[in-house]
C-alpha cells in the first residue's frame, strides 16, 4: 500500500492512516461508497421494524430476520472500525513526534 507521497508505504500507523482516508472519502464523497452506506442504513433498519412486528415464536423468521439486520451491520462496523484504527494511529504518531521532539531538544550530560 502506497499513500498519495509513495512515503510511509512499509508503517503500520501510516497505512492505518491511509486506511482511514480512503474509508472517509469512500463513505462522505465517493457516489457509490455514500449510495452503500445508505444503502446499509435502511437494510438494518428495514430488517428491525420487521423483526418487531414478527411473532416471537416463529424462531425461524426471526433468526432470518436477526441474520438479515445483522449482515449491514457488520459493513458499517467495518467502515467505523477503519475511521477508529486511523485515529489512533494519528494520535499515536503525533505522540511518538511530540516525544521525539521532547527528547531531542534536550542535552543529556554524563
């Protein structure tokens, strides 16, 4: 994996990084990232209002229900899971410089 400077292509915390804003521009501007996100939205939610008008003794229609609500719900996971590893990622970069600097302008004597 390669950023748009072809630098960092071999750090973790830099294609974390990355990771997360291809998923941001995919799901905010992207047609058919935004048209999947919404489309996942009211999947879920159109599998729930189903599932609470459905008879809860039909075990059957509800664990088909439950698996069909369950399926958008893992890609939205996966796409919040994308945003939340790139924000820790850049938290942990920024603090690794903030030591370095810290550090590096300090003159250590033995």
């Amino acid at each position: 994996m390669t950023d748009t400077a072809g630098v960092y292509a071999t750090d973790p915390l830099m294609q974390k990084v990355q990771i997360g804003v291809h998923t941001e521009h995919f799901i905010m501007r992207d047609p058919v990232g935004k048209h999947l996100l919404e489309k996942a939205k009211q999947s879920r939610e159109d599998a729930l209002e189903r599932l609470a008008g459905v008879d809860p003794t039909n075990a059957k229609l509800v664990a088909a229900l439950q698996y069909e609500a369950r399926i958008p719900e893992l890609f939205l996971h996966w796409l919040d899971e994308a945003l939340a590893n790139a924000e820790a990622a850049e938290e942990q970069i920024r603090a690794e410089d903030l030591a370095a600097q810290h550090y590096g302008d300090r003159v250590y004597s033995i």
